[in-house]
C-alpha cells in the first residue's frame, strides 16, 4: 500500500458530518478582512497626504535619522573622552601622592602619611599607602592601618577599573607604593552631568534643524507643485469643456490623494473624453462624408438626367418632323440635330466613364518640356482652325515625378477648354511650368479669354459644372481627380485676364506610410 505525501502546514480532515464524505483541506486561510485593512491603513493614510505633507515627514525622518547617527557617535565619544578625562586626574593625583609620600615614609612620619591619606577629592573614595613589605602606614579607613596588602606592590603608575595606583621610588628603590579607589557613584554621576548637558545642546540642535529642514521642505514642495496645481485646475477647467449638455455626464470623483496622483487621474479623464469626442466626431465625420456623397450623387444624377432629357427633347422633335413631313428640304437640318445630341449624349456618357473609373497612376521622374511640347502638338489643328496662338514657357531640364499619359490627359481638359473660351483670330494660350520653392513644379495654362466667373469659382472644379452652353462640366472634375493620384493639386490663379489654371506636382516621390 503506498504511502500517503505529508505536507507540513497543511492538514487533511474529513467532515464531521456523517453524510458528507468529502475530504476538506485545512489550509492557511487568508488574513481576516479586518486584518487586510489594517494593513492597508498606512498606505492609504500615506496616500492621502498632500505632496508638502510628504515632503516634510521625509526630511524629518532624514533629519532624525541623521540626527541619531550624529548623536550616538557624540554620545560615546563624550562618554570617553569624559573617562579618560577622570582616569588622568586620578591617575595624576595618584602619582602625586607617590611623590609626596616619599620623604615621609623614608623619615617613617605616620602624622604626614595620614594626612595624605585623608585628602579631600570627590572623585576619590579611599587611598591606601603601604610600604615596602606591602604594610598599610597610611589609609583613609583606619582599620586597614596595620594589615599586610596581599597584591603585589606595582612596578610602574597604572589602573585596574576604578583603582589607580602608583610605586613610591626613591633612589632608584622601591619604598612601597600608593592605591586610589576611584567613587565609581560620583564618577558615572559627573560623567552622566556632562552627557545631559551635551544631550540637551543635541537636542536643541536637532529641533532647530529640524524646523529649519521642515520649512525649507515646505517652501520648497510648495513652488514645486504650485504649477502642478495650475496645471491641474486647467485640466479639471477644460474637461468641464468638454462635457456636453445633450448627455448627462457625473461628476468627477473625490480622488484622495497628492497633486500628482489627482494630476495623473485627471489626465487620464481628459484623455477618455477627448478620446470620446474624437470618436464622436470621425462617427460624425463620416456621416457627413456620407451626406455629402449622397448630395454630389443627387447633383450628378439630377445634371445628368437633365442633359440627357435635353437631348431627347431634342432627338424627339428631330424625328417627329421627319415622320410627319417627311421633304428633302430641312432633311440634313435635321439629320444634322440628330447626330450632334447623339455625339454629345456619347461624350457625356463616356465622360462620365472616365470620371468614374479609377486611375492607375505609374509615376516615374520626366522630364515637363517634351510633355508640353506632344499637348500643344494634339492640338494644332483646333488651335490653328480658330488661328488661335500659342507659347510654351519651360526651362529645359525642369523634372518632376508623374504619369505621362494622366498627365497629358489634364493638360489636354484645359487646353481644350482655352480654346472654346477665347476668341478667334487673336486668341492666345500659353502653356508654362516652373519650379515653386516648396519642392513642387507649377504647370500652367493661362489663356486672354473672358475668364471664370465669379459665382462660378467656389464650384468650377465639382462635376457637371460649366461655363459652356454645350460642355458636359466633367472636364475639371477629371483634372482634380488625376492630380489627386498624383499627390498635388490644381488651382485657379486670380488674372487680370482670361484664366489661369495651375498644376501643382511634387518633384520627389513622397515616401511611403511607415508601418508600425
């Protein structure tokens, strides 16, 4: 039968119920919850302080600290250095006694031995004076006077706790010797005097420089969270900003805690708010996006069937004549209607096509000289049958990154609307490009016709909008929409006369979106 694994702390006991035989574990249970709180107690307490009130519990415990460092080590050095002080007095009056007991125990002078024994000295509790065979002559306790010392007479000045003693030398001989009982009570008392005084000169010490620390660290963590505190009134001002009236916002929270902490949750609800009105604002972005392609699809629908029910009107009252008269006389009249809205229904038609379609731009560095020269030479037959003139104004070298063949089709929109818009016999077109100094080349064609309009400014570029009486308004549409592929722009430059539309084109490839 195999062993069962015993594990210390964790013991295993059925349930006392006879119903349940279910195996309960005795585990170490978690501190009570009343426990946790306690513990939780000082962090919260610590939490709630202000950022000053920190500041100052930390330079007075750094205070105290070094405040106790400091006043341990004076502590004991003044404790020796008060020993050793009274270890030399009475080493030095011990030895002085020896000095002076010389002659009279040479001379056996009991009355001037006994008067050296009996001197006076608050640190000295008993001298004692014996001679050679260690025979007490002199003693301040005069019961000792006669007793026989049975420590050995010292060779040289020294001490033993709080006994000094010292030989009597004369002539190089040994006459006895001297011992001084120190009052160990008056001693530890004079030592403890002086300590007091020096403990309470600490103290005082240590309370001014604990106010001085106190004031400074207030001073101090004042100027340093005055602006956090600017800084969080604007915060807390510009999320009130942010609320809105149409929906029902509460209240910020009391937060408890020091300026940074309130700072940081501050912080924190501006950037959810602002995080929500951004959200707010693509969700209404996007359907105004929306209303604003339903509203060009409804122009666009509302132009289109317009052109295309003029045409038919038109085709109409073509055939309706020639079914009812049927004469040879006003036939190609007729004919002749029939064909031209039938051109025009198929160039509407395949304008809008191209407008819808999307385009492929293929963009490579070229050169812009030969490309006006090939749009100009398109057009020769249309320019030279209204004998209408025409100049290019180009720096030989002049680069910029495009589609040829995009490119040429714009240029060919505005041509082709400069020869409808001048005059014949003195009109003229001038095609330039030059380089801008924002990085970006300017392709032109400016012509001395009437011009644009102004109430057809603000919406020539929108389709199906034209100063022509037969044009089909998707010419400038197309030319937006080509130099959209090409990271540019058109434009349509004030001109004392005619109109002067721009071509605005990067010289260098943009560089891609980088991935994160």
């Amino acid at each position: 039968m195999p062993e069962k694994a015993f594990y210390p702390g964790r013991a295993r006991r059925k349930s006392a119920h006879p119903d349940i035989g279910v195996v309960q574990d005795r585990t170490t249970a978690p501190f009570p919850p009343a426990r946790n709180a306690l513990l939780e107690l000082p962090g919260r307490l610590w939490q709630r302080l202000t950022w000053p009130a920190k500041s100052m519990i930390f330079v007075l415990l750094v205070i105290a600290l070094i405040y106790a460092l400091i006043a341990i080590f004076l502590y004991s050095s003044v404790r020796n250095d008060l020993t050793g002080q009274v270890q030399t007095e009475l080493q030095r009056l011990t030895s002085n006694l020896a000095a002076s007991a010389t002659d009279p125990l040479l001379l056996k002078d009991g009355g001037a031995l006994g008067k050296l024994a009996e001197a006076r000295n608050p640190l000295v509790e008993r001298i004692t004076i014996a001679d050679r065979q260690g025979i007490v002559v002199a003693s301040g306790n005069l019961s000792r006077l006669g007793q026989i010392q049975h420590r050995p007479l010292p060779n040289a000045a020294g001490y033993s706790g709080t006994r000094f003693y010292a030989p009597i030398v004369a002539g190089g001989q040994r006459l006895g010797a001297v011992w001084v009982d120190g009052n160990s009570g008056r001693i530890h008392a004079l030592v403890n005097a002086r300590l007091d005084r020096t403990r309470n000169r600490l103290l005082i010490l240590g309370g001014i420089t604990a106010l001085m620390g106190l004031l400074g660290a207030y001073l101090v963590s004042r100027a340093v969270t005055r602006p956090v505190l600017r800084l969080l009134g604007e915060i807390e001002g510009m999320e009130a900003q942010l609320r809105t009236e149409d929906r029902p916002t509460p209240a910020p929270p009391h937060i408890e805690g020091d300026e940074l902490h309130r700072l940081d949750f501050a912080f924190k609800r501006v950037e959810t708010r602002l995080r929500e009105h951004l959200n707010e604002l693509n969700q209404l972005h996007r359907r105004q996006q929306a209303m604003q392609c339903m509203a060009t699809i409804g122009e666009m629908s509302a132009q289109v069937a317009h052109e295309i029910r003029n045409a038919l009107s038109s085709l109409r009252g073509a055939a309706r004549f020639l079914v009812r008269y049927g004469d040879d006389k006003n036939r190609d009249e007729f004919l002749r209607i029939i064909e031209e809205e039938v051109k025009r229904l198929y160039d509407m038609t395949q304008g809008f096509l191209d407008f819808g379609r999307p385009y492929a731009a293929l963009r490579v560095e070229a050169e812009i000289l030969p490309l006006l020269t090939r749009s100009a030479a398109r057009h020769g037959a249309d320019l030279e049958a209204k004998s209408i003139g025409i100049s290019i104004q180009c720096a030989p070298g002049l680069h910029a990154v495009l589609d040829a063949s995009l490119l040429e089709q714009a240029i060919s929109n505005l041509l082709l609307n400069a020869i409808d818009a001048v005059p014949s016999a003195g009109g003229e077109i001038t095609l330039y490009a030059v380089a801008d100094v924002d990085q970006s080349v300017l392709i032109g064609v400016r012509d001395n016709g009437p011009g644009i309009p102004g109430d057809k400014i603000q919406t020539i570029f929108k389709p199906y909008v034209t100063t022509k009486t037969k044009g089909s308004g998707l010419g400038l549409a197309v030319v937006t929409k080509i130099m959209m592929v090409h990271d540019g722009q058109v434009e349509l430059r004030p001109s004392a006369e005619g109109a002067d539309f721009v071509l605005r084109l990067p010289r260098h490839p943009h560089p891609p979106p980088q991935q994160n």
